[in-house]
C-alpha cells in the first residue's frame, strides 16, 4: 500500500490507507486515545479504541516516528475534516528522545537561543518549517521572474583573492598557503558576466565578517543578485528589481498559501510603480540633519512610516546615497557627483535591497580606486576586464533572509534561518 501525505486524506474517505510521520502529539483518555502524526504536509489524527493498539501508543514518546495503516472517515472537527479509526500503528524506530520543549503547542515557548541550539528539532514546529516555505517559494518566485525576463543563472566562487568592497570586515583564509577570502559578494564576477550573457543572476551564501550582534545581520546569509547591461542607468535596474519583487510576493501566495495561513501572514501588495525619494529629500523627511552621510534603524523606519502614510506603500525607494557611502565601483550622478546612481529599497523600515548603477570604463576604476587611496593591483584582474568592453550596467543584491523576516514579521532574521551563523554561533 503505498504512503500518502496527511493532506490527501480528505480524498480518500472511506478508503484504507497508510500513513507515515512523527509522533507530534497523543492524547491518552480513558477508553479512547488521539494520536496526532505529523508529515510533511500537514497533521493526521488517529483514533485509537483498541486495547493493545493504545498500549502500544501510550509507549511511542513524541517525535517517534510511526507508520499507521487505517480507515478514512469524515470528521469535521479532526485536522483537515478527516481521521483514521481502525489503525495499526508500527514504529520505524525506536523510541524518540523527547525534545527539550513542546512542538505540538501552537507556539514555541522556548528561547530564541534554545530553538537554535536545538535547530535539526525545532524546526519540525510547524511555525519554524513555514517560515522556511516561505523562503523556499520566494527564491523560486525569484528564479522564474528573471528566467522569463532571459537572465541566465550563474554561480561564481565563494573563496576569492581580494575583498569585494574595499573592506576589512572578511572572513581571512589559507588557500595552499596563499591568502585569501569568503566572498562578502558574488560583486565583481556578476559584473564581468554582464559582458557575456547581458542579463545575469545568481542565489548563493555570502559572507560578512562585521561585528555585529542585532536581529537583522547574520555573518553567513543568501544574496539573490542581479545585474543587467545595456541600462540607461540606475532606474533600469529599480524595474527590474520591482519585477523581481512581483514574481517573488506572486510565488510565495501560489506555493506557501498553506504556511501563510500557519502563520497568520498576509502578503502585501507592491504597487505598480514603488514611490521613490532622493536621499536628500529621505533626510528631510525622516528629521535627520541635512549633512547625515548616511540613513540610521530610526531614519529608515520614519521613512517606512511616511511610505505607508503617503502612499500606502510598504516599499519605498530611496535614491541617490552619497558617493562617499557607496562602493568605489558605483556611478556618480553626472548632475550631482558628490551623490550616486545608487539606491536603496525599504521594505517595511527597514533597508532590504542595495543597487545601482555600475562603472564600466577602465580609467573610472582606476581613478575611483585612486581617489580612495586604494591600489589597483589587488583588483586587476577584475578591472582589466573594462579594457574590453563591458556595456553600461547596474544591479542589485536582496538579503533573502531580511526579506523573509520583514514578510511573516518576524522579530529576528534568527527565526527565519535553519541554521545561522552569527558573531557567536557556529554549530549545529
């Protein structure tokens, strides 16, 4: 008899059937006992009169995990409007050693701290294994949005000769004895595959060795990339990354309807055109000295505030940073160059996406890493590239996990990541 999943049963009414899954919770009363068995898709509940078959259930901890073979009838009040009666209920194991808190409870009650280092189990809670759905069906939504727009998938090295930003904050490694590096971004090789493809993308780790201890920074976390050719300039790339964006939200609806409905999250709506302010116009409104060089958590989320209020939006473009708070690889804005071609995208206050526009001339790089005092050498064999033609270009990069966190609202990037590595976890 061949297994079916928890949600197949309503299907299956009358039939007999076999299940498989852990043990996620067993209610023993009197003359009758409830066994609930988790799968991949959802709960199943089985209801046990027989004697020894509840001898039997009253032995398998939580988390045992069990096959049933049983009747389908109709319940309304059982997960999904069906049960099994009649069952029998063989182990696949031996007994589970129960985890340090309750899945079956509607909410983990253990710390933050606790869930993750009891990650392999804590995710089984359904809240914890939606959240991961959810992440699952926005990188898809992600992939078909830009396959449909004839941007090619790429993967580009992770261990790397030079840092990518000009910084000091990377994970250092020996390489057969040479120095080298995690990659903070797939940067520079996107960059250069713009002169073969025109359109690419990439969705692989990278790494930031900041000190950083908040709920929205991970050292180690997935970069969805994009860079394009041929832009006008940076506003292309804002289009692109709206579009990006729609077959991401469009996805995560089609594909998670369930684990949104487990977690009680509606997906926003992006509106067709995302309203857009200059930076100098984002200081103004969020109440910050004309002369901040940069956006603050407090600045971004007064933006957010405004953004709702103004346009109902939960997205809000902010465009033009400061040349000296961008990377030496971004282009100025030829009407104002002491500001970028450059962007940033709010998502509900807080800073989801980074982009712009791109140098593509071989002395702009040279004289932008002179002018920040850096030395060409280390970068040669990136910027020796320009000297063969590589087209006006832009791109940006979204911060998966951040983007999953601001979606189902959740409080730290932690909980939406199976298993994060931060300023002080390294295991499991």
């Amino acid at each position: 008899m061949q297994r079916i999943l928890s949600t197949q049963l309503p299907a299956r009414v009358g039939g007999t059937v076999r299940i498989a899954g852990w043990v996620h919770r067993r209610r023993l009363l009197k003359s009758v006992a409830f066994l609930i068995v988790r799968d991949a898709a959802g709960l199943a509940q089985v209801v046990v009169t027989d004697a020894a078959v509840r001898a039997a259930v009253a032995a398998l901890p939580e988390e045992t995990v069990v096959e049933v073979v049983g009747t389908v009838v109709a319940n309304p009040t059982a997960p999904a409007g069906v049960e099994l009666t009649a069952p029998t209920v063989r182990p696949l194991g031996p007994p589970a050693v129960p985890p340090p808190f309750d899945l079956y409870r509607p909410a983990l009650t253990a710390t933050l701290p606790t869930q993750l280092d009891h990650a392999p189990v804590a995710l089984r809670h359904p809240t914890r294994a939606a959240a991961l759905r959810v992440s699952a069906a926005a990188v898809a939504g992600f992939r078909a949005a830009l396959d449909a727009r004839d941007f090619v998938e790429i993967h580009t090295p992770k261990v790397v000769a030079s840092s990518t930003e000009s910084g000091a904050n990377v994970f250092a490694l020996d390489w057969f004895g040479r120095p080298a590096y995690l990659a903070q971004s797939p940067q520079f090789y996107k960059q250069l595959m713009v002169g073969v493809f025109e359109r690419v993308y990439e969705v692989g780790p990278v790494f930031r060795a900041e000190p950083h201890d908040t709920v929205r920074h991970l050292a180690q976390y997935i970069s969805l990339d994009v860079e394009l050719g041929f832009v006008a300039d940076h506003r292309d790339v804002m289009v692109v990354l709206r579009d990006s964006l729609a077959g991401m939200l469009d996805e995560v609806r089609s594909r998670a309807d369930t684990a949104l409905a487990t977690l009680g999250v509606e997906v926003p709506e992006l509106p067709a055109e995302i309203p857009a302010v200059h930076f100098t116009e984002a200081l103004r409104i969020a109440g910050a000295p004309a002369d901040e060089p940069d956006l603050t958590p407090a600045h971004e989320r007064a933006l957010g505030q405004w953004a709702r209020a103004e346009h109902g939006s939960e997205f809000l473009f902010v465009t033009g940073y400061p040349m000296a708070k961008r990377p030496f690889y971004t282009h100025p804005d030829p009407a104002r160059p002491a500001y970028s071609n450059g962007f940033d995208l709010l998502f509900r206050g807080v800073e989801l996406v980074t982009g712009g526009q791109r140098l593509h001339r071989y002395d702009d790089y040279v004289a932008a890493l002179a002018a920040r005092g850096e030395p060409l050498e280390p970068y040669a064999g990136y910027v020796d590239a320009f000297r063969h033609g590589i087209p006006p270009h832009g791109g940006f990069a979204i911060g998966l996990e951040r983007f999953v966190a601001r979606l189902i609202g959740a409080a730290n990037v932690r909980e939406v990541t199976a298993f994060p590595r931060d300023l002080h976890r390294l295991t499991p």
